[in-house]
C-alpha cells in the first residue's frame, strides 16, 4: 500500500494526542484531537459506532476506532475510503506492535513516550513538501 495518508493523529478516547503527523501548521494537533473526540463522543450517542469520516472541500478524514484509540487519517478526497481504512488498520496492528497493552496500561501520561512512531510508519505518509525540498537540496 502506502503514501495515502496526508495527515495522521492517533488518539484517546478522551481526546488527548500521543502522535500526530500534520502537514498544515495551522492545525493544533491538541485542539483537532479534543474536537475529533467530542465530535465521536456525540455520533456515539446518536448511532452505534461513533464517526466513521466527514469530508471537507478538498480532503476526506476516515477514522477507525481500535481498543479504545482513534486512529484518524486525512487523504484527498479522490482516494477510496476502502483503500484509506486498510492503511489505518495497517497503522494501527502497527501501533499496537510497538506499543504493547503492558506498555499502553503502564503509560503516565507523557505523550513523548510516542514521539518516534513515525519512524515506523513511514511508508504510510505522503512526504510533508518540506521533505521534497530537503531532498532536492541534499
């Protein structure tokens, strides 16, 4: 698979963000993360399931709930959402492999434990353009 995702933010089920891979600068990943949670906590109290994807203008944002984590993936809107929830599905079996239940139950809150989980997953992201840039450079 690979190089789908634009952005990726993996989070709680109370909203806070241990990772984050976000192009825009303009985006908080904290802000989104506690605005994605609540946004899932009220489609939970509507329907089973919670929020499944919304679509903005030109991006689409597919999210897949897994043991207690949403694992939350941004791609252009031309990309099938099929394709989309493999690759978060991929991610996640990923996370879950780095960061085994012992690890995730033990964890004092420091989000920086989950600094480094991109280095795992990187053929996952498409290349921020600053990367691009680097490249051509070097």
């Amino acid at each position: 698979m690979g190089k789908i995702l634009k952005d990726l933010w993996i989070l709680t089920s109370t909203g806070v963000v241990l990772y984050s891979r976000v192009i825009d600068e303009k985006i908080n990943p904290q802000l989104f993360g506690a605005l994605m949670s609540a946004l899932n906590s009220f489609a939970e109290k509507l329907s089973d399931g919670g929020i499944s994807n919304f679509e903005l203008s030109n991006l689409r944002f597919v999210v897949v709930r897994r043991r207690e984590f949403l694992f939350i993936g941004s791609t252009a809107n031309k990309t099938k959402e099929k394709k989309t929830l493999e690759e978060l599905k991929v991610i996640s079996d990923k996370f879950f492999e780095v960061y085994p239940q012992d690890t995730i139950l033990d964890w004092n809150s420091d989000i920086s434990l989950f600094a480094d989980f991109g280095t795992h997953i990187k053929k996952s992201l498409e290349k921020a353009p600053e990367d691009n840039l680097k490249e051509a450079f070097w």
